[in-house]
C-alpha cells in the first residue's frame, strides 16, 4: 500500500512506454519489503523540457530520477554534483534527490561490464565496440578501467575518432573479416538489431569463431540476428538484458540503500521479456 510517506522513482525519456524499468523496480520493492516505501513510476519528457523535469523533481521531492535517451548528457547542466565516474563517461543515467541536492550517477557502465566480467577477466582482452553515442561512451569507459584493449568502430566515423581519441584507444574505420576474427569481445552497442533494424547486423559474422564472446546491448528482441548469428557459429552470447539488469541493480541500490533482490529482478525481466 502506498502512503503519504512513500517515496517516488521515476524515468523519464522520449520515448519511454517501453521501458521494464518500473516493473523491474517496483517487483524488487516488494520483494525487500519497501513496497510501501518505494514506488516507480515512468515520464514521457521531451528534451527541450529536461531544466523543468529537473526543478520539478526538486519541488516534488522526488528521490531517484533515471534517464534515458535522449536526456543522459542535457540533464548534467542542472545537477548540483555529478559523481567522478559518470563525469568522464560525459552521461548520467541515475540521479539521486538527497535533500534536494541532486547527484548525477552512471550505472551503465557497471551494467556492461559485470557480465563481460563474469565471463573471465578482460585485462589485455581486445574488444571491438561497434558505436559511439551514449551507451559505447559507457562501455569504452568500463573496458579501459578493466585495461581491455579497445577499438571502436561507428557508422559515423568522425565520433568513432572523437571517442577513441577521448579514452585513449583505438579507432578502425571498418572492420575487416580478419579484424573482426582477431578480436576477443565483440559488442554491439547501436540500435541495429531493434525495431525497425530486426533483420541487420552491425558487422559481418562470416569470420566470427566459437572463441570469441558476443555482446548486444540490445534487449527487444531478446536474441538480436547478431547475437543468432554468432550464437551459430560456437561463439559464447552475452544478451541485452543482462545489461539492463545489472545497471538496474547498481540503481536500485543507489536509491534505497539495500541491497537489491537480484534473482527477483532477474526473474521479473525474464517474464517480462518471455524468456
Ligand atoms: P545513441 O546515443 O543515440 O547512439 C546510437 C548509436 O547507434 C550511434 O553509434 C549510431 O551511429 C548508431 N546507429 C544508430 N542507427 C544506426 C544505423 N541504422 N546503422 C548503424 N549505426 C546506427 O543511443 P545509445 O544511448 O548509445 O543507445 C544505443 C542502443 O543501446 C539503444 O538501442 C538503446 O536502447 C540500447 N541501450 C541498452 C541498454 C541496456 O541496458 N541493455 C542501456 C543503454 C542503451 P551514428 O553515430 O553514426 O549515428
């Protein structure tokens, strides 16, 4: 039940009806016993009105506003602190209202690379990244922290260059079959493989090998082409949603204080997503 005292969530993004983030949220709330505490609720906000967004949530009191695209780097210009980490990601997905003093956070560098971790470590491991908007900006970070050896590719080329040059590793104009087969790690971090992209691949998979480890952190469909197409090839598959779940985690614990109920959350995106 909620009461007077129950503290409000929110996301915001544009557009935002898609997002399992209140589900996962709110189902991690009841299953800690802050059901009556907590609430998560979800915002379409276009990003011309992100300086209003934030001043509400000030005069709202509300305690934990996450963003999504497009609002990750608009909305640093209105926080009284951003955390060290999501300042040299340039992105902040995760605010926390502390009193009114609001703290910008990155939770989705943790999200990427927990289960890349969870696969072995990823020191001197060479990992191609395919974009370089908001979430390759995250992951690059999380990977030179892990001293991987990066290298980025973007149908942009100009902001695959800006990005290497920024973190300090590598760039390749295209990724040739013998490239993409030298590479440990490949992750796909644009929007091919989700609507209206369902049937592209970022890459060629034709040199892909049962060695390597694909990531996508594309979540709708849960198993992107690139990831059934390497799948077929014997190559170890990292899905979407496992990132999703992981910066959620950090998330949940960022607003709380608890820790979070990760086989609750797990479960609930699994259900959700028809896994
Ligand atoms: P973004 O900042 O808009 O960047 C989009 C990236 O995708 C850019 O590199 C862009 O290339 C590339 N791209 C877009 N359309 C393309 C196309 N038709 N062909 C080739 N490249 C294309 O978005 P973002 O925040 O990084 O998010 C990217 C994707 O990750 C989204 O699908 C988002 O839902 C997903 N995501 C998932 C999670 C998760 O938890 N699993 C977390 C964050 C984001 P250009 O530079 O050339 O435009």
């Amino acid at each position: 039940m909620k009461t007077a005292r129950t503290k409000i969530c929110l996301i915001i993004g544009d557009p935002v009806s898609h997002s399992l983030s209140p589900l996962m949220h709110n189902t991690a709330y009841e299953a800690v016993g802050l059901g009556e505490e907590f609430v998560y609720l979800a915002a379409q906000v276009k990003v011309e009105k992100i300086k209003e967004t934030v001043e509400a949530v000030r005069t709202l009191g509300i305690r934990g506003l996450t963003c999504t695209v497009p609002h990750k780097t608009a909305v640093i210009l209105y926080l009284d602190m951003v955390d060290e980490t999501a300042q040299k990601i340039g992105a902040v997905n995760t605010i926390v209202n502390d009193q009114g003093h609001l703290i910008g956070y990155n939770t989705d560098w943790i999200g990427a690379i927990t289960p890349l971790k969870q696969r072995g470590d990823l020191r001197g491991k060479n990992v191609l990244v395919i974009g370089a908007g908001g979430a390759a900006r995250a992951i690059v970070y999380g990977l030179m922290h892990e001293k991987a050896h990066v290298t980025i590719v973007n149908r942009t080329a100009e902001r695959a260059r800006a990005l290497a040059d920024e973190f300090h590793c590598l760039w390749i104009d295209n990724a040739s079959n013998d490239f993409i087969s030298s590479q440990d790690i490949i992750i796909n971090a644009t929007s091919i493989g989700m609507h209206p992209h369902i049937v592209e691949v970022p890459i060629q998979t034709c040199s892909i090998h049962r060695a390597q480890i694909l990531m996508d952190i594309v979540y709708v469909p849960h198993e992107t082409e690139f990831l059934r197409q390497g799948k077929s090839k014997g190559a170890t598959i990292i899905y979407g949603v496992e990132m999703l779940l992981h910066q959620g985690i950090a998330q949940f614990e960022l607003y709380t204080g608890v820790p979070a109920p990760v086989d609750t959350m797990s479960e609930t995106l699994k259900n959700a997503l028809h896994i």
